[in-house]
C-alpha cells in the first residue's frame, strides 16, 4: 500500500533530502489535501516540533479533520502523543523519545504502551549506515534497526523504517534492508527513503510492506 507523506515546516508542506536540504515547499496544502483524500492512510510529519524549533499544531489538527493521519514529530512523552491523539491522529508515530544511552528505553515504551495503547502507536527506527539514528537523522545509536525493532516489538504495533542513506534521492530504496527488517518482526512494517516507482511499492506489498512515499509524489514521478 502507498502511504503518502506530508511534512510541515513553517506552516508550508516541504519535502527535504537527507532531512536537510529543502527541495520543496508549497503553502497550498489544501491541493494536496485533495489529492490524498482517497487514501485510507496519510503520513503526516511536523519537522518544526522534531527539531524543537516550533509547531505547527492547528495545521496538524486541521488536515487530521479531513484525512486518516498518523502523526509524528517531536512527541517525547506519553502526555505529546495524548495531544496528538486529541488532535485527531489515528495512530501516533514515537522515534528519538524511545532510545537512551545508546539503548533501547523500554522503561519510556511500557509507559507509553500501558497509557496510549499498543494499537495506537507506531515505533520510527531510522538508519543510516547499518546503525539507529536519531535526532532528526545526526545521532548514531549503537544498535542496528533489528536489535531495536526485536527490543520494541513488545509495545508498538507497527514500525515505522526510513533508509535514510537514499531518503529523498529518488534512486530507489534498499529491498535487502527491509527485508531483514520484516524477517525480524511480525508487526506491522512501512518502509521509506528512496521508494520512487510503482514496481518498488509492488514488491514491499508482496512481501507485506507498506510504502511511504514523499517526494516522488510531489515531482510528479510517481503518479497518485
């Protein structure tokens, strides 16, 4: 399945390369609104509350009104991912709150698990060379994406995997990580970074992948 993605900055959608370089950005949100209506899932970013730098909550709240969100972005606690839930998100998404001292914080993820919900919540376990990165992708965590997906697989329902080495570059993603990744748990997986055509989300489907998809969405490469 294609999950599209929406990410907020400064009150505009952008889509950045590598988390850094900005690409793309449009004020026009209520066009892509429109054009996501029809998908029974939309992925929605606030960059701005990832980095600490801001908000962008009455638009989140907004798009969470007309669109099946789940949301993520700065949530540290189990009172953020309440809000984000008040706010209309169907499902929360958690990443650098749930890693410690280079370790997974299982203490932070029952808390979580035992007020929010397994169901509602998705874990995002990010890498970069091999390794967890965290804190908008600067952070190298000494686990791999498997060791910290087997540790949290207790308390989430889904994860949430970006291959950040090819995020935003439109030269395909790698099939052979996620497919170690899927191998490793029997939650629900959504893969990202890289995916660009329909015979990339074709494959991640047969293997039972969900694909989220930004910015070949937003060049017009990938049709929806």
């Amino acid at each position: 399945m294609l999950i599209p993605a929406i990410d907020l900055q400064g009150g505009k959608i952008v889509q950045l390369v590598q988390g850094e370089r900005l690409a793309i950005e449009t004020d026009d949100v209520d066009a892509w609104v429109r054009k996501f209506a029809a998908y029974p899932r939309v992925q929605l970013i606030d960059l701005d509350a990832a980095k600490g730098a801001g908000s962008n909550e009455a638009l989140v709240q907004r798009i969470c009104g007309v669109l099946p969100c789940r949301v993520g972005g700065g949530i540290r606690s189990v009172e953020r991912a309440e809000k984000m839930l008040s706010l209309g998100a169907k499902k929360v998404i958690l990443g650098s709150a749930l890693f410690r001292d280079h370790q997974v914080d299982q203490q932070f993820a029952k808390a979580l698990s035992d007020r929010i919900g397994v169901e509602r919540l998705i874990a995002a376990v990010d890498g970069k060379g091999g390794k967890v990165v965290v804190h908008g992708w600067r952070t190298s965590v000494d686990l791999t994406p498997e060791q910290a997906i087997s540790q949290l697989e207790p308390f989430f329902s889904e994860f949430l995997y970006t291959h950040v080495d090819l995020e935003g570059l439109m030269r395909g993603t790698n099939m052979g990580a996620i497919r170690s990744l899927r191998a490793v748990t029997k939650r629900a997986l959504t893969a990202a970074g890289g995916i660009t055509t329909r015979e990339e989300i074709e494959e991640l489907d047969g293997i039972g992948v969900d694909a989220v998809v930004g910015m070949a969405v937003y060049t017009g490469k990938l049709k929806v």
